[in-house]
C-alpha cells in the first residue's frame, strides 16, 4: 500500500481559501484512483472529491461542487484540494485516500484502501 500524508490545514474565516496536499510515498500514486473525504466531530465520514488515476476525470459531492477542486501531479507523488469560499460547515478533519485501479471515482468510503491521518481544517463564521 502507498503511504499518505495530508497537510495545509489550519483556521480560516469563512469565505477564505486553503489548500490541502497529499504527499504519497512507498508507490507511485500514478495508478491510483483517489479522493478526499472528510469527518466532522458527531458524523460519518464523507466524501468530498474524486479523482482518477491520470488526473482526466473528477468527481465533486454537491456540498462543494463550483468551489473545490480536486488535482494532483504524479510526477510529484502529490494530490490536492484547492477550497475556496469555505463555509463553517465545512469544518472537519480532511483525509486524502487511494483506491484500487478498478474502483475510480468512487464516492464510498470502503472502496479506498490506504488512508492519510488528516488535517485538521476550521472554518469560524
């Protein structure tokens, strides 16, 4: 499995901007399909945004569409989410994650099999 590592969250005032990475190493995340998803204390993990393997294709939940954007370059080992006009709700620790070849653009949780431990991401009103 390929191992992941989130980072650029922090606090912002609502309407700001923050980037997220996801820096992969152990494999190269070329032929990974992968995702953001993220948790707010009290709920179940959910998607965010998808990505296939060679960057070509996207996938947005309806919560973020028009705001976030999802891209990587695998010549970095890298994923990103871009968020833009962040809302308070979407407070939440934010994962990166990767999926089997055979699962791209998938929404469910239980398709990716290799996980970052988050960053933590807050957004005051």
């Amino acid at each position: 499995q390929v191992q992941l590592v989130e980072s650029g969250g922090g606090l912002v005032q609502a309407g700001g901007s923050l980037r997220l990475s996801c820096a992969a190493s152990g494999r190269t995340i070329s032929v990974y399909p992968m995702g953001w998803f993220r948790q707010a204390p009290g709920n179940e993990r959910e998607f965010v945004a998808a990505i296939t393997s060679n960057g070509g294709n996207t996938n947005y939940a309806d919560s973020v569409k028009g705001r976030f954007t999802i891209s990587r370059d695998n010549a970095k080992n890298t994923m990103y989410l871009q968020m833009n006009s962040l809302k308070p709700e979407a407070t939440a620790v934010y994962y990166c994650a990767a999926a089997p070849i055979f699962w791209p653009l998938a929404t469910s949780s239980q398709r990716y099999n290799s996980w970052g431990q988050g960053t933590q991401v807050t957004v005051s009103s």
